[in-house]
C-alpha cells in the first residue's frame, strides 16, 4: 500500500495543526508550574498553618483541578499530600539542626506548619503505611 504524493503532504499539515492546538496548553502549564514552584517551594508556602488546596488556588487563580493536575503531573503526588510531605521534610531539617537542641518537640511540629502533634503524628502513620504497601 502506497501513500500518495496528496497524503504524503497532508500527514505533516495534520501533525502541524495537533501541535499547534497542544502547544499553548503545554507552554500554559511549564509556565504555570514555574509560579507554582516559586510559591511553594521558594517561598515555603507549606509551612503556613492554614496552608490547603483551596487557599492555594485561589492564590493562583486557578481551579482546584488545575491545581492537582500540576501536582500530580510534576510531582506525581496529590497536593494535599505534597504540602504534608514537604511539611515533614521541613520538620526532619529542624529537628537534626543542632540549633534547635533546646526547642521542644511540639514547637518543631508547628514552625513546620502542622496544625499540631496529632496531625503530624496522623501523617507520618500514613507515610509508614504507604511505605510499607
């Protein structure tokens, strides 16, 4: 089976005009990703008590969907879970810094945004089973 001169010419206008459909979304979504990762990351907006999906599209001003579709895309994790996550790894950073020797272990849990040593408690038992799965 032979593909004509017609269709020949065709295949690559076809592809052209998929990417060209594709190609703003995928600029959209690196550059949003890249406000994501200043908020985030750079500005540790995990370590705000009040820290939530919600809050944080709103922020953006995106929708929640956007939200997780970035998180899970990038980070391949739920935000929710990202801003436990990073919470904890905040934690484990404060709580080796010889610095912090004389703080109490409740006081490491809240600088590093938990509501408190049940909601830390709660995610690092997530975590351990998670890990053990």
């Amino acid at each position: 089976m032979q593909i004509s001169d017609q269709n020949r010419n065709s295949v690559p206008t076809f592809l052209n005009l998929f990417k060209s459909l594709f190609s703003p979304l995928h600029h959209k979504s690196k550059g949003m990703k890249n406000i994501f990762d200043h908020h985030f990351f750079e500005q540790k907006y995990f370590l705000q008590p009040s820290a939530s999906e919600n809050d944080f599209a709103n922020r953006l001003n995106i929708s929640l969907e956007n939200l997780n579709q970035i998180s899970k895309t990038f980070y391949f994790r739920p935000f929710s879970y990202l801003i436990e996550e990073h919470r904890y790894q905040h934690f484990m950073k404060e709580f080796e810094n010889p610095i912090n020797a004389d703080l109490p272990f409740e006081s490491i849990i809240k600088l590093s945004g938990f509501e408190n040593n049940d909601s830390f408690i709660q995610f690092v038992h997530e975590k351990r089973n998670k890990t053990i799965k």
